[in-house]
C-alpha cells in the first residue's frame, strides 16, 4: 500500500487566504435567503480569490450529499426536502452581484427519482430569463445514468455541462456509488444528446498515486466521449480524516500534463496545482461561446 507523503507542503501551494473577502460574500449570500457554495462546503483553496472577484459556484439542492467519497468535505447524511426557494435565490445573487458567467452544481441526490435534474433545469432556465446575457455552466452528478436526467438538463439552457471523472480508474475505490464506466457513459451521452449545442467538461484530481500513463488513458477515454475541456488539479486533503495526498504534483507535471492533453486533442485545458473544476469558469465559457 502507497505510504502518505509526511514532509510540508512545498512553496507553491501555499496560497494566501484573505478572510475579510470571504466574510463579504458570505454575508451577500446570507442576505439572499442562506444559499451554499461548493468554495465553502469543499473548502476550495480558491476561496479567498474567488470571492474577492465576486465568483461563487453556487451549490443547490442543499448542503448534504447521499454519498461518502473519501476526498470530499460535503457532509454526507439524509438530505431535506428540494427547496424551490433556492431558484430564485440564485437568481437574485446573480443579478445582484452583476454575474455574467454562473456555475451550478449539487450534491448528489440519490434519494431523488431524477437526482435532482429538474431543478438544474429550473434554476438555469430562471437565470437565462431574468438575465439573458448571463452564460451558466452546470456541472452534474452522475445521476446514476439516468437517460431521462441528462435530456432534462441538456434542456435547460446550459452553455457546458460537466461532469467530473475526478480520478484515474484504478483509484476508483475514493468515489463512493460511482463508477468510472458511469461517469464516461454519462459524458457521451450528453454529447450524443445534446450535439452541438452543449459543451462537456470534466476535471481530475492529481497527487492520489496515479502515473502519467493512467492520465494519458483518461485523456484518451474522454476524447472518446466528445469530452473537450478538461481542468487538472492537485487534490488537498480537506482534514486528516480524509483520502491522504500521496504526492505534490510539481508544476513543470502539470504543464506536461497540459501539453499532453491539447496535443491528444482538447480545445481548452487548465492544469495547475490551484486549477479545480469550477475554477477560472469563464475561460471555458468564452471558449464555448467561440466554438
């Protein structure tokens, strides 16, 4: 068994958090009824920057995911009910903040007989209508493959939808009700679904004991899938009690890993050690509007 790494985080990936941007924001989201981020329930390291520019991917359908991934700082329990408040208190925060690129995501629902589709789909539609030249990515659980799920957020207006591999294959044991195979079937249909007018994403954590060959794999599979942008970053583990960082990732790695993937052929790649799904969204937003 691969021993966690036991020496200090190396120079950079000590990034500065400025707290009084993070309470601004906080308090702007208080303001509108409590909505959740995924920058605080994951405790993004990006938080601090994030915030201070006024980006937030805002997290519905609750705080409280039905499954237990060993990476993940969601808190796992029995969620509430769906809230339909939440909709146009999205809405709201988006408007009031002036956003011109939204990112949507959630825990997973299992408990739902969608997963939670419908209310991707209310929630985007609700931002496209109130503020049409806002462009909003969704990034989606697997919704244990549901064919229905995926129709219904490809409807819903989205100009990318991703859906996150997260790791290489071997390592799948991390991702709790999931499957590598699932998640890849998920990407390609809602390309075949959705054709040209959606945009697939997804991202990979590195630093949890997968080889370049494994990665170059992964590139591979999502290539396969019409999967063209794609984020690389290094995982942190967000307390003692979660899956250990094996490795840090150098940054000459993740700019081999940049290459790599553009020369297989992604038309939009951001790797880096600080580089999360959500992060620098509207790069892939405008890379989208492009296409």
């Amino acid at each position: 068994m691969t021993k966690e790494i036991k020496f200090k985080k190396p120079e950079w990936l000590r990034k500065k958090l400025t707290p009084h941007t993070q309470v601004e924001m906080e308090n702007l989201l208080k303001d509108v009824g409590g909505l959740h981020t995924i920058c605080q329930e994951a405790k993004c390291p990006n938080i601090s920057e994030c915030f201070a520019n006024k980006n937030a991917t805002f997290l519905i359908l609750g705080n409280i995911c039905t499954r237990r991934c060993t990476y993940c700082n969601v808190t796992t329990g029995k969620p509430t009910e769906v809230d339909l408040s939440e909709i146009q208190k999205v809405t709201t925060s988006v408007l009031r903040l002036g956003l011109k690129f939204v990112v949507i995501t959630s825990p997973a629902r299992d408990d739902l007989p969608d997963g939670g589709a419908e209310q991707f789909f209310r929630v985007t539609q609700d931002i496209i209508e109130k503020s049409p030249d806002t462009k909003v990515e969704i990034l989606i659980p697997d919704f244990k493959g549901k064919v229905e799920s995926l129709k219904r957020v490809i409807a819903s207006g989205a100009t990318i939808i991703g859906h996150n591999v997260e790791t290489v294959p071997s390592l799948y044991r991390i991702r709790r009700n999931g499957t590598y195979e699932r998640s890849l079937e998920v990407l390609k249909k809602l390309k075949e679904l959705g054709g040209d007018k959606v945009q697939t994403k997804s991202a990979l954590m590195v630093g949890l004991g997968e080889t370049e060959e494994e990665m170059v794999q992964v590139f591979k599979d999502l290539l396969a899938v019409g999967c063209k942008f794609l984020s690389i970053g290094q995982y942190l583990a967000p307390s003692g009690d979660f899956e250990k960082v094996i490795e840090y990732v150098k940054p000459e790695q993740f700019l081999r890993y940049e290459k790599l993937a553009y020369d297989l052929g992604f038309e939009f790649v951001k790797a880096s050690p600080y580089a999360r799904s959500s992060y620098m969204a509207h790069h892939y937003l405008n890379m989208a509007s492009a296409l």
